[in-house]
C-alpha cells in the first residue's frame, strides 16, 4: 500500500484515484438517470392530459445530467488539495459552469411554461395582439435570465460586478450610436404591436416580398414566401414602407384584357360577353360582383374587359387557371379569333 501513498502534485495517489472514482461514478449516474427519463418518467408523464411535463422532461434530461457531472466535479476538486491559485481556478469553472446550468435549467422551466400554459390560453382569446406578444415576453424573459444568471456566475468566482457595470456605463455612448438600427427596429416592433396592420399566418406584400407572417419580433418580422422561403425583414421596413395585407381584402379583384379581331361582328361581340358572364356566374369560388364589356378600339383588336372576384378561401391561381381554361375552349369552340398584333399596309397606285 505503499504505493497508494506516494503523492502526485501535492495529493496521494489513493485519493486521486478516490477523485477519479467520483467522476465515474457520477457518469454511470447519468446513465441510469438517462435509463429512467426514457423508461419510467416517459411513460408517466405519457399518461397525463397537459403537455407541460412531457416537455419539461424532454428539456431537462440534458441539463440535470450535467449539473449532476458538474457538481461531482466539484466534490472531486475539494476532496483534493491543491495551492490557493490553483484550487481557485478549479473551483470557479465549477462555479461557473453550475451557474450557467442552473440559469438553463430555469430558462427552459419558464419556456415549457408560456409555451404550453400561457401561449395556448392566450390563442382562445379573441384578440390576437396577446398572440404576438407572449413570444416577445418568452424572449426577453429569456434574455434576463440568461443575463442575471451569468452575472451571479461572474460575481460567485470574483468579477467586481459594479466595476464591471461602471465600464459599461463609460462604453454606453458608443454602444448607443452602434445600435441605433437595432434601437429603430425595436420601436418599430412595438409599433406592429400596437398598430396592427397584420397578425400571424397572414398574407402580406412588402417591399417587393408577398409571403405568410410566421413569427413578428421585437427586432424582425418572417414571412414565408410563396416560392417556401423564410425571409427575415426588419421592422423599420414596415413603418418606412406600406404594407398591403391580401388576407384582410373581401376578395382578390382579377382583371383580364382580351382582344378580338376587327372582323368580329356585333352579334359576335355580344356572344363573348355572354359567354365570359356565364364562365363566372354560379360558381362557388367567384363572388356574384363581375362585369364584362367591349370597352374600346385597340391597334388591332376589338377589346374587352372582363372582371371577376375570387374568394378569400379560394385559391386564386387555381381559380383562374379553371377560367381562363373554359374561355380559351369555348371561344375556340363559337369560332371567336383572338387579335394578335398585325399590320395592314395600303399600296397607292400612281
């Protein structure tokens, strides 16, 4: 046993290997503790009605697993003996690394909170401004958790905080003029807020962008757009710029010019506006207000308007692919000819 007593940096050989016993030990705890958030909590909570346990098991599995790792590793450093300078430097990554485990376990308690307590309350109201409002309040809850948990962190392993916090103070000018946009982003997110020109899941056109809102922030707004990509627009473009919501409109207005040749009589004229009202009339996804008419004389055409609404729960291209369709086939049909752009040229004898 003699050989369990030689010292390395300062310890014996048997309470380092006592140390290293610690640290297994609490690797092989994680193991179990793994084994019975998958096989034991799982089904549990699996039998309940909410979803707030399911998600709190599913967020915390990883965390308490490493502040069990963490914390072991604490116990190992104080069961050693080192010199002042280095057992402070192993005790506060200890320090900090359970500080930044605990400021993520609380952060995603509150998270698995607003998201399945709060946030489904608030989608039963009538109102959708609270919709838009708790996923800002579940990001800055977020922020000052994580900032408050860090500062703790900092001031448990020596950081002179108000020092700290002096020297933000001095910077603080120059922070202010470097985040002037971001400042200008946040004013215009609480004016989205306030003014609400469109809600979530909504169809909206902005600075050249047609797309659904997803999610509206303090700092940006996503759309996706109709091609499927998320786009990211900050929110002073919505305050700089109009915003059309094409899901609020009673009906998309469909506006259609066609041209008959000039050898077109007015018997003809009449069947194809007869015709276009007929496309239209009754059907489920078109509102009853359109309109046709020979309204003028082109180059080479004899013109008409044509107009018609689609319903809002319609889908307007499918809508006017089916219409265009019955036009082009019974036209053809009644031998109505569509003008295309042609020239007549007049040779004077002499």
């Amino acid at each position: 046993m003699t050989y369990l007593n030689q010292e390395i940096f300062g310890n014996p050989i048997e309470k380092w290997l006592i140390a290293l016993g610690i640290l297994l030990g609490s690797f092989v705890l994680v193991k179990v503790i793994y084994w019975m958030f998958s096989n034991i909590f799982q089904k549990i909570t699996s039998k309940t009605k909410n979803k707030l346990d399911d998600k709190l098991l599913r967020t915390l599995q990883k965390p308490i697993t490493f502040l069990i790792i963490a914390l072991a590793y604490l116990y190992a450093v104080k069961f050693l003996h080192f010199t002042s300078n280095t057992e402070s430097i192993l005790l506060n990554i200890a320090y900090l690394f359970i500080a930044v485990v605990l400021t993520s376990i609380i952060s995603r308690i509150i998270d698995a909170v607003i998201s399945e307590v709060v946030l489904p309350f608030s989608e039963k109201s009538e109102t959708s401004f609270d919709n838009h409002l708790i996923p800002v309040i579940q990001k800055a809850v977020r922020a000052i958790v994580w900032s408050l948990g860090i500062v703790i962190g900092l001031d448990n392993i020596g950081f002179d905080i108000t020092a700290m916090i002096a020297g933000l103070g001095i910077g603080g000018l120059a922070l202010a003029l470097a985040a002037q946009d971001s400042v200008k982003n946040i004013f215009a997110g609480i004016m989205i807020f306030l003014d609400k020109p469109f809600k979530i899941k909504d169809r909206i056109k902005i600075d050249g962008h047609d797309g659904v809102v997803e999610e509206v922030g303090l700092r940006s707004t996503r759309i996706r757009t109709l091609e499927g990509r998320i786009v990211t627009i900050p929110n002073c473009t919505f305050t700089d710029n109009s915003v059309i919501n094409v899901t609020s409109q009673p009906a998309l207005k469909v506006r259609i010019n066609l041209g008959l040749t000039y050898d077109t009589t007015e018997e003809d004229m009449q069947k194809a506006i007869d015709i276009l009202k007929d496309i239209v009339k009754n059907q489920d996804a078109i509102t009853d207000d359109y309109a046709a008419g020979f309204n003028g004389f082109g180059d080479f055409s004899l013109n008409i308007l044509f107009m018609y609404y689609v319903r809002p729960e319609s889908h307007w291209l499918n809508t006017q692919t089916l219409v265009n369709k019955e036009v082009l086939k019974r036209f053809n049909e009644q031998g109505l000819e569509f003008a295309f752009p042609t020239q007549t040229i007049f040779k004077k004898e002499i």
